[in-house]
C-alpha cells in the first residue's frame, strides 16, 4: 500500500468528561475513498473536525502521531498553528450543511476566487467559471454574481462541494454529504467524490447512507463507541463484500433545477 497522506493514531477527542473519541488510528490513502459508517452521535462529525482541525471548545483533542504528507514534505499536525496553512488548502471539509460553507451576503464568484487563491490560483473570470462548471452550474457567469443567500438549496450543496474541491486538497473529508439530496444529485456526488479520489486524493465519506457507501467505499469502518471496527454494510456482511463499485455518469443540470 502505498504511504498515507495523513497517519493519526491514538486520536482522542473528550468534551467535558466524556471521550468521544477513544483513540482512532488511520491512514488516509490517495486515490481511496475511506467509508465511515456510525450511528447519529457516534462521534463522525467530531472525528471530521478534528481531521480538519475545527473542534470547537470546550472539545479537548490529543494524538500520538499527526502527521500530513504534502509535497513540501511532512507537517506535524499535532500543534494547533499548524492547522493554518493546511485548511481549505491541504484538507478540505464538505459540511453537511452547505450553508456551514456560504456566507449570505457574499457573491458566489467571490468565495471561488478565495478558495482558488489558496492554492495559487489565478482566481480570475476564467478560473472562478471552470470551478463553478466543474461543480455542475451550465451558465457559471450567472452563478458568480449571485449572493449566496439567492441561492437554491440544490445550487448551494453544488456551490459548497465546489469550493471545498477547487484547490484540488490532497484530503477531502465530506460529512454526511447526501442528506439533503434528490436521487439525482446523490448520484451526481457519488460521481465528484470518485473522481476527486482518483485524481489522487484521499476521501473520507462519513454516512449512514449504505447505498452511497457501497457505491463508492474503497474500504469501510464502522465508528462505534468512540473506536472504529472494520466495517460491516450489514450484518454478517464482512469488509469488501458486497461493495460494488458503480460507475456514475450523469450531465451537469439546469442551473435552476436545484
Ligand atoms: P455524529 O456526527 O456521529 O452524529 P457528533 O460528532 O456530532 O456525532 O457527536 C458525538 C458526540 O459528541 C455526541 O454525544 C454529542 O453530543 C457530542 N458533542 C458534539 N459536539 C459537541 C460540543 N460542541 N460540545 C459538547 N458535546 C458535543
Ligand atoms: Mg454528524
């Protein structure tokens, strides 16, 4: 296999008393897509925070080993300064409310050409229209000089995956991403997460939604009382089993369909 863009091991996450977190250890791969499977409250938001290093106070997060392998060489993510060059540019967060990633009263044009300028980009006309096409908007012109809060919900989910996969982050973690998706949309997600991965990516897809997960899983884990378990789609089903890789091909929609 080969070396992990991002080794943690003994990641432990306690708010107040309680870990919720108890000592995770994984190897994000490029090119994979990780599946994590866990109830509500298992812990999968916290555990994406703390890849991204967000975990808002009162959390406490602690590892043995932190450790992001970029091209520049290997960061030590164990120290919270860290964590500014390596966000939005490094590793990148899907939320599961897109809203988390749009600010009301900034156009969307705007917030593409902050997210290309982290990785050098020359966020200019051109640029801000290729990342708004590749995240599926056919008139990108018109999408740009939106403000966010126009924006339908279908056309903000795009927006947000489109901004966290613009400066083409070496991890992409995407959390819960198709809740609030029309079969058509999941299957245009499922089609993005595949193709960021294999661009050379590591994808972490946290989810309780098994179909996306069969689809698209590399490998699963199961987060169950704050550790994870090699992962099971159903009972007695074991690792790999039953994973079919679907290929999903699906053209971009109507920019008013969302
Ligand atoms: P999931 O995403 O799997 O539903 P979460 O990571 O959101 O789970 O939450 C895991 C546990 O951590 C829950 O018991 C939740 O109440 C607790 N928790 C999450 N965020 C906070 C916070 N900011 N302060 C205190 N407890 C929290
Ligand atoms: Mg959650």
């Amino acid at each position: 296999m080969s070396t992990p863009v991002l080794s943690v091991s003994g990641l432990t996450v306690t708010y107040g008393q309680l870990p919720v977190l108890d000592g995770i250890d994984l190897d994000l791969v490029a090119g994979r897509v990780h599946v994590i499977l866990g109830a509500s409250g298992s812990g999968k938001s916290t555990l994406l925070r703390a890849l991204i290093g967000m975990v808002p106070s009162p959390g406490q997060v602690s590892a043995r080993r932190f450790l992001l392998r970029t091209a520049g060489g290997e960061v030590d993510l164990s120290t919270p300064d860290a964590w500014r060059q390596v966000r939005g540019r490094h590793v990148g967060l899907i939320a599961q409310d897109p809203a988390q990633a749009l600010t009301p009263l900034r156009r969307a044009g705007s917030l593409v050409r902050e997210a290309d300028r982290l990785t050098g980009g020359t966020a200019d006309r051109g640029r801000v229209a290729e990342v708004l096409r590749a995240a599926g908007f056919t008139d990108p012109r018109a999408v740009a000089s939106r403000y966010c809060f126009e924006l339908s919900g279908g056309m903000a989910q795009r927006l947000g995956v489109g901004l966290a996969v613009a400066p083409r982050p070496a991890v992409l973690l995407a959390d819960e991403p198709s809740t609030a998706l029309d079969g058509l949309a999941r299957a245009r997600l499922a089609a993005t997460l595949r193709q960021v991965a294999n661009d050379g990516a590591a994808v972490v897809l946290v989810t309780h939604d098994v179909a996306l997960a069969a689809g698209l899983a590399d490998d699963v884990t199961t987060l169950d009382d704050g550790r994870l378990h090699d992962g099971r789609l159903a009972e007695g089903v074991p690792r790999h089993q039953g994973i079919r890789r679907i290929a999903v091909s699906v053209p971009p929609p109507a920019d008013r369909d969302g």
